[in-house]
C-alpha cells in the first residue's frame, strides 16, 4: 500500500509518511520512522510469540528426561500415520532395568534411558515416530514399513544398545528386549501396542536381548491372557 505525497508523482510506501517543516531557510521534508519501529517491534513480538507456543507445544508433548514424546503424544501420532499407510509397532524395554537402578543408582539409570532414547532417534528414518510410554519401555511407530524393514531396525537398535562403551566401562551389560507388531490395515495403535507387547515379552522369556514378532492374526483373545501373566511378572521379568 503507498500513499501519495503533495510532491508530484511521488509515492510513499504507507508505513513512510512525509511531513513539510517549514523554517527560516525554506520548506524542508522529512520521513517519519515511528510507524516502521512499531511495525517491525510488533513482527518481533510476534515472533517470539509464535516460538513460545513451539516451545510450550514441545513441554507438552516431551518427555522431560529423554526429549522423546510423551505416551500421549505418541500414541496420538502414531494414529495419525496409522490412519492414513499402516506400519509396524516396536515396543523396547532394557533389561533388568531394576537392577541396574538398584545397583548403580538412579542417575546411571536416567543415562542408561537417556542413551537408549538417542539410540532410537538415530535409527529412525523421516517420519518414523519414538515415544516413551513410561518406565523402561520405550514406543517406536514405522508408518509404511513392511515386516524386513521393521525387523532391520529392531535389530539394528538392538545392536547398537548392547555396544554402548559408556556401559561396559561401568560392568553394564545394557540390553533391550523388543517386540514388534504389525499395524493399520484394521489394527488400531493400541491393538498393536498390546500385540508389540505380547512380542516384546516373548524376547524376555527367550532369554532377552533378542527381537520377537506378533502374527498379525494374533486374536485378542490369545494376547489377553499372556498380558495378565506378563503384568504379573513384570518385575520378575525385567
């Protein structure tokens, strides 16, 4: 937008205006800034606005100690992506996880779920979705992938925990077990979180440490019961 100027043929952009001075030694002109410093402090403030909202969104939605989402954000995430290809459910959780906190105290414990957080992050591909749901389990989401993509990852963060050097300096054999499960195609994220876990405990009754699958035709009525014992011997298990 301009507006015009008693000068003939100039025009002034809007923010611009010019003011006649008339003094002893004739008719000067000059440009008011005050309206441009305010444009420019309001787009500031907005600014800083619009970054407040993404940090607070962040807090919201992140889990404090790992910077991964929260279960909520998560699971609300991963239904998106679910909704729209299908994927695959990973659920990790690290062994004897008790016992490490028990025999080395809670901060090596923190690093140990600090660790495993970047592991995930770092094996994921663009749009995969990581999440902890609380505890020593962790959530991986894989919109689109098939069954050999999602067992290379598994197994590619499997591997990767279990070479940590920060944790054998310490005597620390830090290890996940991981359960995976095929979603979309019907599957809602729960159904197949709950089928991941099905998976995920039949890694820690194989001996930990390892990867195990869910058949997609695993019925609830075959998981419900293995989930009650799995829940019952959680901390046995762990």
């Amino acid at each position: 937008m301009y507006a015009l100027s008693y000068i003939p043929g100039l025009e002034v952009p809007l923010p611009y205006w010019l003011f006649a001075v008339l003094t002893s030694g004739g008719v000067s002109f000059l440009v008011a800034w005050r309206l441009v410093a305010q444009s420019e402090q309001l787009r500031r403030v907005n600014k800083e606005l619009q970054a407040a909202q993404v940090r607070l969104r962040h807090a919201a939605e992140s889990d404090q100690l790992t910077n991964v989402l929260n279960r909520t954000a998560f699971l609300k995430r991963a239904e998106a992506h679910n909704l729209d290809m299908g994927g695959w459910m990973l659920l990790l959780d690290i062994d004897h996880f008790k016992a490490i906190n028990d025999r080395f105290g809670h901060d090596i414990g923190d690093r140990a779920l600090q660790h495993v957080a970047r592991v995930l992050r770092e094996s994921l591909r663009s749009g995969d979705v990581v999440g902890r749901l609380g505890g020593e389990e962790f959530g991986v989401y894989l919109p689109g992938a098939g069954s050999d993509t999602a067992t290379q990852i598994a197994e590619r963060m499997r591997g990767t925990i279990e070479t940590a050097a920060e944790f054998a300096a310490l005597g620390i054999a830090l290890t996940v077990s991981i359960g995976l499960a095929e979603a979309g195609r019907g599957v809602s994220i729960k159904e197949s979180l709950r089928r991941a876990d099905f998976a995920m405990y039949g890694a820690k009754h194989g001996g930990r440490n390892r990867i195990s699958h869910t058949a997609r035709t695993v019925g609830a009525e075959s998981i419900g019961p293995m989930l009650v014992h799995s829940a019952a011997s959680r901390v046995s298990a762990a």
